[in-house]
C-alpha cells in the first residue's frame, strides 16, 4: 500500500470538534462540559505557561476509576512532596552514566529481535506488536532486572485498560499485579541483595529512615506500573512511528543508514557513538512532532490566575 502520500495533520481525525471549534472561536476558547468550564489552549507559549505551572495554579487532574486502579499515582501524576521524592529517585537512577550501562542491555534486546525478523524474510511482520515486546523486555532488563515476564500478565496501558471499563475487572487486576509487583520485591528483601536498578532503588527508598525521605509501599508499586505502563506505550508508539516515516521518505533512511554505518561500521553501538547520531536526532524529534504520544493534556485550575 501506498501511503507516501498522505497527509501528517492528524488534528482534525483526531480531535474533529476542536479543530472545528478552533475555526469559529479562535486557537483559545472556553466551552462547557455540562456544568463544568473548560479552556482549550492549543497555543504553543500558552500551553508551555501551564505545563510549567510555576505559581502552582494549575495542578495535575486527579486520576479515578479503573486508570487509577490499573496505572495508579506515580511521577507522571503526583505533584508537591511525593513528586519530589520519586524525581530525585529517578534522576538518581537514569543519570547519564547509568544509562550508558543500559546500553549492552538494549543491544541484547534489539539483536534477539532481528534475530527473529531473520525467520519473516518476505513475510509481514507487525512491527508495533514487535516493539511492544521490545520496549517491555529492554524495560525488563535495565530498570527491574530479573521482572522479565510481568507483560504476560496483560499489563494495563499495554492491553487491558484499553478493553475494559468494569470496576470489579479493574480491581481483580490491580490486585493480581500488585501481588506480582511485592513477589519480587520479596524475593529481594529475603536474599538481602536489592540490586542497583531502579527496582532496588525503589525498595531502599521505601525502606529509608528518614522519613521525609521514604516512600510508601503503594508509590513503589505505582511506579513500577507506570514505567511498565506508560513508559512502553510511548516508546512503542514513537519506534512504530520511525518506521512508518522512514519508509515513506526512503531519501531520511538512507542519510540515517549512512550516519550509522560511519559510526558504527560493523560494530555493535555504544553509548558514545550513539549520541553523536544527529540525523537520528533529527527524526526522532520530528517524529514526536508529528505524532507525539499523548493527544492531550488535562490541568485544573487550583486558584485564581492570569495567563
């Protein structure tokens, strides 16, 4: 199938009533959702204005129902101290140096794919369910070693939470994957070896004296749910949408082929050599621009502001 030429302007498929709205009312404008108020901001500067929520005016939207269940509260959600603590986590455990030595991991991952692919030649191959298992297994082995199987489960943001909205469903599941999340955290405290991945980060923090500084056993759970989560189902999305852009602009695939082959020649890369990668720079933010991961974000007003 032919797609080269189609069009990148998803806005108006994907958000048809605001497209239209932004047409008649301008690129900012307020509507009601039955009593309540909303503003759409689809400037760019605006939109930056509340995103960084400087003066603490436009906090993050509670999560309910079945998302919070199945996803729960974690960086990407919480706000003030329980923010500050798991950032400071996470900062700690994918500083450039630590993701330098995922590197090796990454490889492995990628190299049993290919590996895989070698057996489809002329065949179709699906390449989103591809990533899928790609992006859980490399998560798998650089941020909770040895938690290789937890995407057997269905893990919610991957399958699930995409194909159910019943409540009792929801909290039979979210029972199941905490129990499995605490298996291994378990099996961790009883060999008195937490590990140095950001698993064995987690559980330390939640063992911390200080506890100002501790985390509680459901943040630990809810943040493993969210890199497993969220974190697959944005990276997926973006591989997925690489291929589709470098297939159909082959003149960006050959430049991207050509920087590789002179950084790498036949060597498997590092860490180095792929950050002097800037074509790949290039199309992977220009991927993100097109097609980025979320279609939109939702903030509250939590008191009275200008912007």
């Amino acid at each position: 199938m032919d797609i080269s030429h189609y069009e990148h302007h998803l806005f108006p498929r994907l958000h048809p009533h605001v497209y239209a709205w932004t047409k008649v009312y301008g690129r900012n404008f307020i509507c009601w959702d039955g009593s309540k108020c909303q503003l759409f901001v689809t400037e760019p500067k605006l939109s930056k204005e509340i995103l960084m929520n400087r003066e603490g005016a436009f906090p993050k939207m509670d999560m309910e129902g079945c998302l919070k269940k199945l996803v729960g509260e974690a960086l990407t959600t919480n706000e003030g101290l329980k923010w500050a603590k798991v950032r400071k986590l996470a900062d700690r455990s994918f500083h450039a140096e630590s993701l330098k030595s995922m590197v090796p991991e990454m490889n492995s991952s990628v190299a049993m794919m290919l590996e895989k692919w070698g057996n489809y030649q002329g065949k179709e191959i699906d390449v989103f369910q591809e990533f899928r298992i790609l992006t859980i297994d490399v998560i798998s082995r650089t941020a909770f070693v040895a938690v290789k199987n937890l995407y057997k489960l269905r893990f919610p943001g991957i399958s699930l939470l995409v194909r159910s909205d019943d409540e009792v469903e929801a909290g039979r599941l979210e029972l199941r994957i905490n129990d499995l999340i605490m298996e291994k955290v378990r099996e961790r405290e009883r060999g008195g070896e937490l590990g140095c991945d950001y698993l064995g980060q987690l559980i330390r923090f939640s063992h911390e004296s200080d506890v100002e500084k501790r985390i509680s056993t459901q943040q630990l759970i809810d943040e493993v749910k969210a890199i497993y989560g969220a974190g697959n189902r944005m990276t997926m999305s973006l591989l997925g949408w690489c291929v589709v852009l470098l297939a159909t602009h082959t003149e960006w695939q050959d430049r991207a082929r050509e920087e590789v082959k002179e950084t790498f020649g036949g060597n498997t890369p590092d860490a180095d050599g792929i950050s002097r990668l800037k074509i790949m720079n290039m199309i992977i933010n220009e991927c993100l621009r097109l097609y980025p991961p979320a279609l939109s974000l939702t903030r509250k007003v939590a008191k009275e502001t200008k912007i």
